[in-house]
C-alpha cells in the first residue's frame, strides 16, 4: 500500500470514530430526558379536552395543585391579573381612577394585611400546595410564547403571591356575597342565586341517588366559573370554582357530590354610632376612641402618571367605618373573618365518600355561607343551611338586616352558632330536597323544619317571606315539578333543569283573558287571543311570551287578588285585584310590542337573545324571580331594541351516582375568557338549544377527546 492509501485509510478510520463519537453525543443528548425522567419522573400531566376542560392528573397533591394553577392561568391569565390586583385594593393604582372607592372599602376592611395572617393560619402543607398554586402561574406568565395572553396593562400585577389567593377569597366571599347590600356598588349580589334538587332512591327511576346544580350568576369579572378534574392519590374531584380560587367550590366524585346555593343569611352588619364632638363614638355611655391609621391611595391618571391620594382608616369596636356625615357614622362587622380555612375545608369536602366523612369537614364551618345540597352512592341526601352565623342577643331577621344602633354593647354580638345549631334536613320522607335561594323551610313538602325551633335573626321565618324577593315564582316552580312526578328519571331531570314554564303565567293568565274579555277593546282582545294560544313557557320558539313580559312592565307590582302567606304556601299569590286596569295594561303592551317588532306574537327568541362575545343565539329562559321559570336568564337592553343576556345560568350538572357514575354537564359561557380561544362562548349552542355535555372522566374517555397534553 502506498503513502497515499495509507493516509486515506488513517483518515477513513478517523472519520469512522468521529462519526462514532457524534453519534454516541447526539444519542446521549436526544437520550438524556429519559435518563432524567428516571430520575426525576413527571408528577403531574394536563389532558385537555376538546371543550378546554383541563384533567389533571397527579402523583401527589403539591403537583396537582401546581398542574391546577397553570391550568387556570391558560384559560383565564389575563383576568386573574386584573382580579388579583382588585384583590389587593391597588386596581387605582394599576388600571385607573375608576376603582378608587372599591380600593378605599378594600383597604378600610383590612384585605391585604389580614390575607398574610390567613396563610399562616393554614397547616404547613396545605401552605405547599397554595405556593405550588401560585409559583404555577408565575411560572406560565414568565414564558416569552405566553406574553399575548395578557394585557399590558394587567403585568404591572406580576408576581402573584400567596397572599394574593387570601385576599381574592376575603374579596370575593366576604366582601361581596356576605357584605350584600352593605355597600351599595354590591347591590348587585342580589341577583347571586342558584338551584338545587338531591333525589333520594325513592324518588329516583332508578333506585340511584341524583344530584342537580345549577348556580346563577353574571358573565364576567369575579362571578366567571372554572371547571376542570382533580385526580391525585385520595382525590378524584370533578367540578367548578371561581376564577382565581385554588380549588373546587362544588364537585363530585364516584361516591358522593354537593352543590352551593345563596342562602338566606346575615353574616355582615352595619352599625349606627353616635359620633363625641371632641372625638370617639358613644359606646355604653362612655366616649370611645377610634383605632386610626392612615395609608396612601395611589391612583393611574388619564396620562398615565400617578397621584397619591391620603386615606385616613377609622375602626371602632364593631369594625371598619366605612362612612361618615355629621354627627353619625357606619361601621362594618363580618362574621368569619377569624375562620380562614375555607379551602382546607373544600379540599376535605372533595376526598370524603361517604356523608359521615362528609359532615366532618362540613363541622369545621369555615365556610363563611352558602347552602349545601348533598347526595351520594348510599342513597343519603341532605339540604344545610351553612353560615358562620353570629349568636346575638336579640332582635328578628329584619332587625339586623337594617342599621343596627351601635352605641350599645347589647347589638355587639361575639361567638358563632355551632353546626347543630343550623338548619338541616338529612334524607326526608318524601326523597328530595330542593332549595332555589329561598329559607330551608320549604326545602321538603310536607315543610320538616320548624322555624320556631331556631333563632329569629338566623334566616326569615315563614311569615317574612313575602318580604324576600328570594320566595318568588322561581321556587315555587322547583316544589311543584318535584311534587308532580314520583318517579324521576336522569332524562327527565335534565328536562326539569331547562323548564321555562312561567309559574307565574299560570296563576294569573286565566283571570286576565276574563279581564280583556269583560273590558277590554279591540287590541287587547288581539293580544288575549295570543295569549289564550300561548304554552305558557320562555322557549325560543315561544309565541305570546314577550307579550307577557310587555304586559308586567304596565302593571304594578301588587297587583294579584290574593297574597302569599304561611297557609298558601304553593298556591299564591294568583288572581288579579284590578281586572279591568289589567286589560288596558295589556292593550298598551300590545301597542308597543306593534310598533316595536310589527307582531303580538313574536317568538321569545327572536327578542331575547344569548349574546357573548361574537356569539349571538335565540335564548330559552327568563328571569326566574320574576316569572318564574326554573331555567333562569338575566337580560338587559341592547342597543337593537333586542335584549342580551348578561347572567343567570352558569354552570350545570345532572349527576346519577349510579355504577358507573352517570353525569352531563354544561357551563354556558365556556371554559375560557379569552376572546382569542376556541372555547371562549363554544357552549352557548348547546344553552340554546336546551343541551348538555357528558362529562369524560377515565383517561381513556379523555383521551379519545384530546385536544392538548401539558406533562409537569
């Protein structure tokens, strides 16, 4: 071999071990996530479903919660920001001028300081999981490819905190659904409501116990639903919370499930003192001297430079004041405040299987309201009138519903009622309960609580109901299509769920088509014929609805012949005390409803419409309270002479705890806020059209309807 073959084979066989060398690298490169995954194997993975619903599923609890708040922070980062800045009454200084009396309130009630004093309460590990929660989302809103999800405006909020979940909770549950009408910008929470059934064996067409949920809100900001699957050891929990809430406020699980509605409680109060010209109030008649301490308001200008604004916090002996004029001023009391563990409690809630686990974490009360509905695979259902609720002196529900006097220690409650204290009905003899925001009185007929057995200031007693818009229609409608079927089926629950046969329209249309009959002319008597053929539900495809709903915008409020009481509880108020008043009320709806869509009789759908976002549906359902229809929708004009719906309907779920579990669901504004995404408004369809979703819980049932997979 020559010199030149030589070098060639030299180099041939360098080649040969450089290029075994690369490969040797690259394979240990492209090879080296699985030697780490065996070191460190993935703890939690995200499969995302084609309606967004993340299904996490965990190897322990601190991954699950980390897996949970980057779920979150993918279908609705960019409202949490702005959530969590509200939270932490610096929105002024974030956003603009606009949320400086919500800051002032915020920072009068002490949020912000008492949400570090809450963390700390927590166990140890529960405090791991709430810092895996949020170093999810910081983590999700440090990625570069994530930037587009936020608004520039909301990263000034970055980095979330701990502390910030605290005073989101104080926020949303104290100083919003609790506080009520406290202050007057939430006047708005009476719209909050809910309906409920739990379905015992004996009534169910199965033998298996059923459960329905279906919470009422609005469409946006805090009110705004999450639903999702938590799955780790101890844990399989399917359900809904609100945005921005570390776990699930309603769920289910194969053994037992519960829902929430608003219930009928005083939890917060508003005290009158009588202020000392030279300082303090009047307590016991001796002067008091207020707690002070003043802090700085910082609020975004139109220019975008800031302004200091000095706020001076006042507190007596009651609470933050929240207002003063003259000689007088308002202080606020909030029960619960001292019992920070809500969800440590929901977190218990979700592993229990049975009622009796159940009920233990039901007795820690952390939970400040809210009425629980119970059911499970035993066959045990049970309705909960849940409330931190004060143990006070004296007084009746309408007494401390007003302005409290606060210049007297016997107004000045301290301690809380135990849970044996609440109202409570386990598995009644007739096989449900229900409840639809009204007292539990009515949760079972025949009535198995007795008023006179709690309290006076607890919850109204029968005779105030018919000072509470919460003992509506709406109610009413829930007791009477449960005591008209005795045997219930899953379909036919779901069908009850989506009734809009108006009570209403049945207590009273008879005595109006008499009315127009003896004094009404020539327009009215068009308008009756409409309403004569009428079925008497809000369905899209319904024809004398909107006349209907014309007609009670010409009609007082007091306008039936006879009145609810105690001894009518089912069967009024009805009739009409002015028949002939009634008439020419309905001839001037029939005019209008003329000029405006040239029909008496035009469908309901056409005029009430589901509109979010570029979605736009004709709407099934109307305002519950009102009228009564059980499928409940809150419209507002829009600016085509039609109506939108801006909340009411929310999240829905039948539930059959059978072998295997059995459930459909449905959340109507879809699982994302972001305009930009797929399942942003993708259920509004199905509302339309009266439908649910099933609920895929197995990985393979997920897997076959896999739109994404996130491994952690």
């Amino acid at each position: 071999m020559n010199t030149s073959g030589k070098q060639k084979s030299v180099w041939k066989s360098f080649l040969s071990i450089l290029f075994l060398i690369i490969v040797l690298i690259t394979t240990s490169v492209l090879w080296e996530p699985c030697a780490f995954a065996k070191k460190k194997p993935h703890k939690a993975e995200i499969l995302w479903d084609t309606w967004g619903v993340p299904h996490i599923f965990a190897k322990d609890m601190e991954a699950m919660f980390y897996a949970y708040g980057w779920a979150q922070m993918r279908s609705h980062g960019d409202l949490i920001l702005r959530l969590y800045g509200e939270a932490r009454a610096q929105a002024a200084e974030y956003f603009d001028g606009r949320y400086v009396m919500q800051d002032t309130l915020l920072r009068q009630a002490g949020v912000m300081k008492r949400a570090k004093q809450w963390f700390k309460a927590y166990s140890p590990q529960f405090q791991k999981y709430l810092k895996a929660f949020v170093k999810a989302m910081n983590d999700y809103a440090a990625r570069p490819e994530h930037k587009s999800d936020f608004t520039k405006m909301h990263l000034v909020v970055l980095p979330l905190t701990v502390e910030d979940v605290m005073a989101h909770t104080q926020r949303v549950f104290h100083f919003t659904f609790l506080v009520g009408t406290a202050y007057g910008h939430l006047q708005r929470w009476y719209r909050a409501g809910s309906n409920a059934w739990a379905i015992a064996p004996s009534r169910s067409a199965s033998g298996n116990t059923m459960l329905l949920t279906t919470p009422h809100l609005y469409w946006f900001g805090y009110n705004f639903f999450y639903e999702s699957q938590l799955k780790a050891p101890g844990m399989d929990a399917y359900g809904i919370t609100f945005v921005g809430m570390p776990f699930l406020l309603t769920a289910f699980n194969d053994y037992m499930g519960w829902t929430h509605t608003v219930n009928a409680h005083d939890g917060a109060d508003l005290y009158e003192l009588k202020l000392v010209e030279e300082g303090g109030y009047l307590f016991d008649g001796k002067t008091k001297a207020f707690e002070s301490e003043s802090d700085i308001l910082k609020v975004k200008q139109g220019d975008g430079t800031i302004k200091e604004q000095k706020l001076v916090i006042e507190r007596s002996i009651h609470g933050p004041v929240i207002a003063k004029k003259k000689d007088k001023a308002l202080a606020l009391k909030v029960a619960g405040l001292d019992r920070p563990l809500l969800w440590e409690q929901w977190f218990d809630m979700a592993r229990a299987r049975n009622l009796q686990e159940f009920e233990k974490a039901m007795k820690r009360l952390q939970i400040p309201m809210l009425n629980v509905i119970y059911a499970d695979r035993d066959g045990h259902i049970m309705v909960l009138h849940n409330a931190i609720s004060p143990k006070r002196s004296k007084g009746d529900w309408f007494f401390w519903d007003k302005v409290v006097p606060g210049d007297k220690s016997d107004t000045l409650w301290s301690g809380y009622h135990s849970y044996e204290d609440l109202p409570r009905i386990v598995d009644p003899a007739c096989g449900w309960v229900q409840n639809s925001n009204e007292p539990l009185w009515t949760a079972t007929y025949p009535m198995v609580l007795k008023p006179e057995n709690f309290p006076a200031y607890m919850t109204p007693s029968l005779k105030d109901l018919p000072m509470l818009s919460r003992f509506a229609f709406r109610p009413q409608r829930s007791l009477r299509m449960l005591r008209e079927d005795k045997s219930i089926t899953f379909e036919e629950l779901i069908t009850y769920k989506f009734s809009t046969r108006l009570e209403m329209a049945d207590r009273i249309i008879d005595d109006l088509l008499a009315a127009v009959k003896e004094h009404g002319g020539k327009t009215a008597k068009k308008a009756a014929a409409v309403l004569e053929k009428w079925d008497r539900t809000a369905d899209a495809d319904s024809r004398g609805a909107v006349l209907f709903e014309n007609w009670l915008k010409y009609m007082e409020l007091d306008m039936y012949a006879s009145k609810w009481d105690k001894d009518s509880l089912y069967t009024a108020p009805d009739g009409l005390k002015d028949p002939k008043g009634a008439a020419e009320a309905l001839k001037k709806a029939g005019k209008d409803l003329l000029v405006r869509y040239n029909a008496l009789d035009v469908p309901w759908g056409d005029v009430y419409r589901i509109r979010f976002g570029n979605k736009d549906f004709p709407a099934s359902g109307a305002d519950g309270n009102k009228v009564g229809s059980f499928h409940s929708l809150w419209f507002y004009p829009d600016n085509d002479g039609k109506f939108k719906t801006v909340g009411g309907e929310t999240f829905v779920a039948v539930i059959e705890f059978s072998k295997p579990l059995k459930a459909q669901v449905l959340l109507c504004y879809g699982n994302s806020s972001h305009v930009e995404s797929p399942h942003y408004g993708d259920q509004m369809e199905l509302m339309s059209k009266k439908k649910l979703r099933p609920v895929w819980r197995t990985r393979a049932e997920i897997e076959k309807h896999l739109e994404r997979k996130e491994v952690f």
